[in-house]
C-alpha cells in the first residue's frame, strides 16, 4: 500500500472520529511533519480525501476538513444500495465462469481477514469483490456511476467493518451473493446487494453514535 494510501485512511478515522473540526484547514506542512514524509504523498492523500467529501480544497485558501450530514449519509447509501442491486441484476445474466472463480477467490481472501479479525484486510478483499461484480454487469456506464459512488462512500464502508459482529455478517451475505450469482437468479442477487449495502448504512449511524461516545468522553 503507497504511503498516501496509509495516510488517507488515518485521516479518515480521524476526521470521522471528530478529531477535526468542520471547517478546520489542513496544513500540508504540519501532515507532513506529523506523518514523517515529504508534502506530495500528502498532497495525494488530501486529493484522496476530497473525492470522497471528508475535505473541501478551495482554491488558494486550502483544504478544509467537512463530513457529509447524516441525511446525506442515508440519501448516499439508498442510492449505492440501489446502483449494487442493479449491478448484481444484471451480472447474474453476464457474469463469466471465470469471474465468478475471482469472486469465490476474493470471497476466501474476505474470509481469512475475517477469521484473523482484519476489518481493513476484510474491506480491501471486499472491495475487489464488488468490483467484480460492477464489472460482470456488462453495462460499462453503470460501472462507471457505481464506482464513483462506492469511492466517496469508501471511508464510510471502510470504518463500518469496526462494528462489533459486521464482518461475519458481511461474510455471510457475501456468500449468499455468489449462490444467486451461480444460480443466475437476477431477482435474488439483486435483493442480497440491495440489503447487503443497507445494512452497511444502518451499521455505520451505530458507528457514528459510538464515535459521538468517545468524543463526549475525551
């Protein structure tokens, strides 16, 4: 994993956890001294971050730290879970023997991080495997849309996994998700995705209120 890869995901725990403020300016200058590393993979993680709405880079006065509100956050997963059911509708009339060998692949890779109890091992693995399925949709402007999506949404999918019980339960729908994929049944794998992303939503305000708590309590 590149360095501003390693940065971003800390700056987003931390923005996501209240360490910031809303409104706060990041200075490329402090990051670079805190995270031990010259100003470009800061720079690159910053950008990282602008993509998915944790920060606002305006131009000539900086980057400033936001957080989508918890409407946005509902509005943002209805429609991800909705352009993932489409997705997987569509990929279980497409999708090739030899994707669904790297599903099962990605879904074994899901399966050891679980056990060895690695959320970001877990979503890494996991985001190969919606991937892949994106792509098996055959539609190549859907692909497009989803994976803008899921990219802003990532920070968000990411810490969600933290949730005490998610990742069983998200290896569990994984599984169902390949079945109706093997069965070619366009309904079911649509239903699975569009409750399998939900959930993720419903998951992260239990997050939230727990990142709420340890703010209170710093």
């Amino acid at each position: 994993m590149k360095n501003s890869d390693i940065i971003a995901s800390a700056l987003e725990e931390s923005i996501l956890r209240g360490d910031y403020q809303i409104g706060e300016r990041l200075s490329e200058v402090s990051l670079s001294s805190q995270f031990g590393v010259s100003r470009t993979p800061i720079r690159e993680a910053l950008q990282k971050l602008s993509k998915s709405g944790l920060v606002e880079q305006i131009h000539r006065r900086g980057v400033f730290v936001r957080r989508h509100s918890p409407v946005e956050l509902v509005e943002l997963f209805e429609l991800m879970a909705e352009l993932e059911a489409s997705c997987g509708r569509l990929a279980a009339l497409r999708i090739s023997e030899e994707a669904l060998q790297q599903l099962r692949e990605a879904n074994s890779k899901c399966k050891a991080a679980m056990l060895a109890g690695e959320a970001d091992t877990y979503y890494y693995a996991n985001e190969v495997f919606h991937m892949i399925i994106y792509k098996q949709s055959g539609n190549r402007f859907l692909e497009q849309e989803t994976k803008q999506l899921h990219q802003r949404l990532k920070p968000y999918r990411r810490l969600q996994l933290q949730v005490r019980g998610r990742m069983p339960q998200s290896m569990s729908e994984h599984e169902q998700v390949v079945a109706a994929l093997e069965l070619a049944d366009p309904d079911k794998a649509a239903q699975l995705l569009r409750g399998h992303v939900a959930i993720q939503g419903e998951k992260f305000r239990h997050l939230l209120a727990n990142f709420e708590t340890i703010n209170n309590n710093s």
